[in-house]
C-alpha cells in the first residue's frame, strides 16, 4: 500500500492521529507532495516511513527547496505516479508533465482539497492536508492493489472513507 499526503504545515513533529501514524508506518511506500516547513518535519516523515518519495513544496525554505525536487516519478505494482506539489502546475501544465513522464497517477498537493478527479486519461489525486485543512475536510490518500486493479481512497485522519475509485490496469 501507498500512502500520499500533504500540505502538514508544521514546525516541529506534526501531529498525527494513532490511525495515521500506523498506516504511515505500515504502508510500503509514502508520497508528500511538500510544504513539510521545516526539516524536522521532513526527518520525522522519514524516521517513520519504510520509504518516503516527496517533492518541495512552496512553502518549504532553506535546506528542504535544496534537497528536494519540484517534481519526481516513482513506479509502483506496473503504475507510474507523478508528484508535484501544485503551485508551479495549472491543470494543463501537469496533463502535459504527466504524458511527458508517462505517468498514470498524478499526485498534487497545495490547494488543501482532497479530491480524485480525472485529468485527461489519467487520474489526479490530492490528498489534501491531514494537519492543516483550511476549510477543508483534513485527509490523507491510499492505493492499494485489489484483484480488480487499484483502489484509490481519500480517509480521514481518524481512517474514515471519504472517496474511492478504482483505476483498472
């Protein structure tokens, strides 16, 4: 299982709920698609995740803008996800990075809304914030590969369902 977050906005350990620090843990890879802030953050992401995939977010400074890219791909069970935090990237702008990089998957972060929604023959996943929603629903995103294909979901920090879909492949 895959697990995609966002948008944390915190300065020292971020708070997480026991449901989500266990998925994190558990799950075989994590994807932060940035604005960790600071890299405490970033550390604590990475001392809890078996593998963390990330990219910078716009509001990650100093050493975090220099190690991490502004995008990146990674492969998983025969998919290619493609992350970006989302400030850079209009709709146009990552359905081009995505044909460009062959990516099934766009992951994006920035605006704080989870969605899953369809972005030319792919799909687009945000999995909004789980730390600092502003207004939204707080929410992470996994994807787990199911006998029908994989299964996209949007959960509560608490592990709560929100939304899913399944993308054959």
């Amino acid at each position: 299982m895959i697990v995609a977050l966002s948008d944390t906005h915190c300065r020292q350990q971020p708070d997480l709920t026991n449901h989500l620090r266990t998925v994190i843990q558990d799950a075989d890879r994590v994807l932060h698609c940035g604005d960790f802030t600071t890299p405490a953050v970033y550390s604590y992401f990475q001392g809890l995740s078996t593998e963390l995939v990330s990219v910078t977010g716009n509001r990650d400074r100093g050493p975090l803008r220099e190690k991490l890219p502004t995008e990146t791909t990674t492969e998983w069970n025969g998919l290619t996800f493609l992350l970006v935090h989302g400030h850079r990237h209009d709709r146009t702008a990552m359905s081009m990075l995505a044909r460009q990089e062959e990516a099934d998957l766009v992951v994006t972060g920035h605006s704080h809304r989870p969605v899953i929604e369809e972005l030319d023959d792919r799909l687009l996943v945000n999995p909004g914030s789980h730390a600092d929603p502003r207004g939204n629903q707080p929410a992470y995103a996994t994807f787990e590969r199911m006998a029908e294909g994989v299964t996209v979901s949007l959960k509560t920090p608490e592990g709560n369902q929100l939304e899913t879909r399944t993308l054959q492949c």
